[in-house]
C-alpha cells in the first residue's frame, strides 16, 4: 500500500498485512487499519520514548481528531455516491421491468425476455450499491464515536483558569 504520512507528507508504502508501521522520514509511529480499502492510520498511543508531556499528549490528540476528520469526510462521500447509485440502480430496474411488461403485452416475447434480465441485474447491482453503502454508513458512525471520544479527552486535558 502506498499512503502519505500525515505528519511530513512523505508518501511512503508497506505491505498490506501490517498493523503497525512508521515513517522512513520524520519516523513517526502509526497503527494501521483498513476497511474495503479505506486505510486509517492512527498515531501509536504508545512510542517508544514518550515523555509524558501533556502538550505532547494534546498535539497527538489534535492530529488524530483531524485524521478522523479527514477519513469522515472521505466516508461521507461514499456513503452518499453508494446510496444514489444503488437507488439509480433500482429506478433503472423498474424501467426495464416496466418495458418487459409491455413487450409482454405487445407478444414481443424476446425483447420481454431480455429486458427482464436486464431488470434483474440491475436490482441486483442495486441491493449491492445499498448494502454497501449501509456497511460504510456503520463505519462511519465508529469513526465519528471515535472523533468525540477524542475530543472529551481533549477537553479533559484543557488547561482550567476558572
């Protein structure tokens, strides 16, 4: 896989059966994860010399809320060009269900026959597009849990001058 780190832009790759990997430039540290091709890459909670410095902890914070940003916005967008597609999908199957009825009616027998299947595989192609889309809408609620969770434990480590 080939991927850009987050922290420099140095685009780098490493091999898909990994869950963890780190930059070869600035050798920030990341944990892998991927879904139907969508990879995330999430900064190790845990790097080898940490010093346990709160700014540090709230940098790290930060940079993981804008990844999950970055990977929400990207599911979004699938999530809504799945869903029309399998509802163009379907509209499309009820036109050609709709023309084997009237090739019925008009004894065209073949041309009934080959829309009916043309109707088929795009119901088909339909309940795909919308399963598919309805698998990325549930990672995308993970995702999203995962951002707030950040952000309480961002605004847990806010400083208080009240």
């Amino acid at each position: 896989m080939r991927y850009d780190c987050p922290k420099c832009a140095h685009e780098f790759s490493f091999p898909d059966h990994l869950n963890k990997v780190s930059c070869p430039m600035c050798g920030e540290c990341y944990l892998v994860h991927t879904y139907q091709n969508v990879v995330m890459l999430y900064l190790d909670p845990t790097p080898p010399q940490r010093t346990g410095k709160t700014d540090d902890d709230s940098e790290r914070l930060l940079f993981n809320i804008r990844l999950l940003t970055k990977q929400i916005q990207y599911l979004e967008r699938r999530v809504t060009q799945d869903r029309i597609s399998g509802l163009s999908s379907l509209a499309l199957a009820m036109l050609f269900v709709s023309f084997a009825g009237f090739g019925l009616l008009m004894q065209r027998l073949l041309f009934a026959v080959l829309c009916a299947i043309v109707a088929t595989a795009m119901f088909g192609i339909g309940i795909l597009a919308l399963k598919s889309s309805a698998k990325l809408r549930s990672l995308l609620h993970k995702q999203v849990g995962q951002r707030e969770l950040l952000r309480r434990q961002m605004s847990r480590q806010a400083p208080k001058f009240f």
